[in-house]
C-alpha cells in the first residue's frame, strides 16, 4: 500500500505521495554503467543490490491552491515490473486531499509514469480522475508526443491524454510559467524535449520538485550518469548540472518521486564531492 509523507516549506505544505515502487539492476536502468561503477554507491542501492525505484507524486499546497505534480502510472497494465499495485487516488485521500479537490495537475512531462491517473477506467471508457483541475501541460512537450503515432502510444494517448484535452481540462504553457506566487515553473530540458521541474519559494524557504531532472540519489554525485530513458543525454545531463547546482547554492530541499521514498532530502559536500543527503 503507497505511503504519504508531508512536510511544510514555509507557509506552503508538501505531500509525497508513493503510487507503487519497483526494482531493477542499476545497470539496468543506468544502462551505460557497469557493476564496478557502483562500487561507492552501494548504500544507495537496496539489500539486493537493486535500484529501488519510487513511482510517486508530488502535492504542493499553496496559497489556497492544491497542485499536483504528475498523476502516477495509473491502474492500467503496465510493462513496469511494479511491486505492488498503483494506489495513487486512495492513497491521496489517506492524505486527506480528495482527487476532486485538486486545482491543477502540473506535468514535469508526459512519460506514462507520470500521467497514468489522469483518467480512471470506466469499462473501458477513460473517465478524468481530477475533474475540477486545470491540467497544465508544456506546448512544447505535447508537441513533441503528438509527433507520430509511435509517441503517441508510447504516451497512451487514447487512454490519458486526449480525455483531459476533450474535456477541456487541460492549460499548454510555455517555459517558465507561474502556479501560483509561489510556484514557478524551471524549464530542465533533455529527460524529454519539455520537461520542467517546480521551484518552491515560501517564508524564506525553497524547495524543488525534480520531475524526472534525476531518478536517482547517485546522480547528485556522478550527475553526468544518464538513465536510458533520457531522450537527449546531453540536454539532460546539461539541464541536471544547473539544476543541482543551484539547489546546492541556494540549500534547498530536493523533492524527488523516483528517489527512494520520500525522496525528500539536499545536496551536500563529503571530502569536497557532492552527495546525496536524506531529510
Ligand atoms: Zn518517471
């Protein structure tokens, strides 16, 4: 059963929610790496030496608007090996935010783990799993998927995205787009062509929703390791290296959905190389 985890940011509130989780060799998944590479890494890895990888959402609760960072792999068959079945609805309502209440569904980007819930399947006919939400999505992105009908199964088109879009539910943006006053939208190319992730400013305090910036805790310190779902190795790789090193310069708090769970946790030094360092 999927966990929530909730913390504040200033006067705004943050909930991990956990959709399922799954594991899978690192060289697998950093399919560039050998097993000698994580030989330093291997407390970063599961007693299996696997990669545990966390498929969770984000909620930012700010200035009276409910967000929700990207929607799950949802319940529908899926090719990712889950290790238990994708909750994300009920374990938001646990949370205490009905899917009914959210106000926008933010995408960091369109992959199939991170839009799953956006319909719910009605014997067969795809139904939106947040009605009462603004669904904002990058023009550049959509562009991007909509391409060929290859993309467009690849992104389950029929199942998730073109419900939103008939329903008039969804919002294309460009760039660095406001949430609210205190979310901002931080364009972090390569992972895919649109991909953002969401800076979090409040009280004095930030934090930083990576989307699919990283996958994994590793990256903070070999942050040229690319996973192979990376669409364009170098953007992302380029896009990883502002973005940690921003993070770093301004100490704020990393808010992965792929990182262990939480995945709440900073950018820290240990003998002058950046680490990974849970909250
Ligand atoms: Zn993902």
């Amino acid at each position: 059963m999927g966990q929530f985890h909730q913390i504040q940011v200033g006067s705004a509130t943050l909930i991990a929610v956990q959709d399922s989780w799954a594991a899978m060799p690192p060289t697998m998944f950093f399919n560039k790496t050998e097993d000698s590479d994580w030989d330093n890494y291997r407390d970063l890895l599961d007693d299996d030496g696997l990669i545990n990888l966390n498929i969770g959402s984000w909620i930012v609760i700010s200035n009276g608007t409910t967000i929700l960072v990207d929607s799950g792999i949802g319940g529908r068959p899926t090719m990712m090996p889950l290790k238990e079945p994708a909750m994300l609805p009920s374990v938001m309502e646990e949370a205490g935010i009905a899917p009914s209440a959210v106000d926008v569904v933010a995408f960091s980007h369109l992959h199939f783990d991170h839009t799953g819930w956006n319909t719910w399947d009605n014997d067969g006919t795809p139904v939106p799993q947040f009605p009462n939400a603004r669904h904002i999505i990058q023009q550049s992105e959509w562009d991007y998927w909509t391409s060929t009908d290859e993309l467009k199964e690849g992104a389950g088109y029929d199942n998730v995205l073109s419900p939103i879009v008939d329903a008039g539910l969804v919002d294309f943006v460009d760039g660095d787009h406001p949430l609210t006053s205190e979310v901002l939208t931080v364009p972090t190319p390569g992972h895919t062509p649109g991909h953002v992730s969401f800076a979090v400013t409040s009280d004095g305090e930030k934090a930083y929703v990576l989307g699919d910036a990283a996958h994994h805790m590793v990256q903070l310190t070999e942050t040229d390791w690319c996973p192979g779902a990376d669409v364009d190795k170098v953007e992302s790789t380029a896009s990883r290296h502002k973005l940690f090193d921003q993070i770093e310069a301004e100490n704020a708090l990393i808010a992965s959905g792929h990182f262990l769970f939480p995945g709440l946790g900073r950018a820290a030094r240990n003998n002058g190389v950046r680490v990974w360092a849970p909250e």
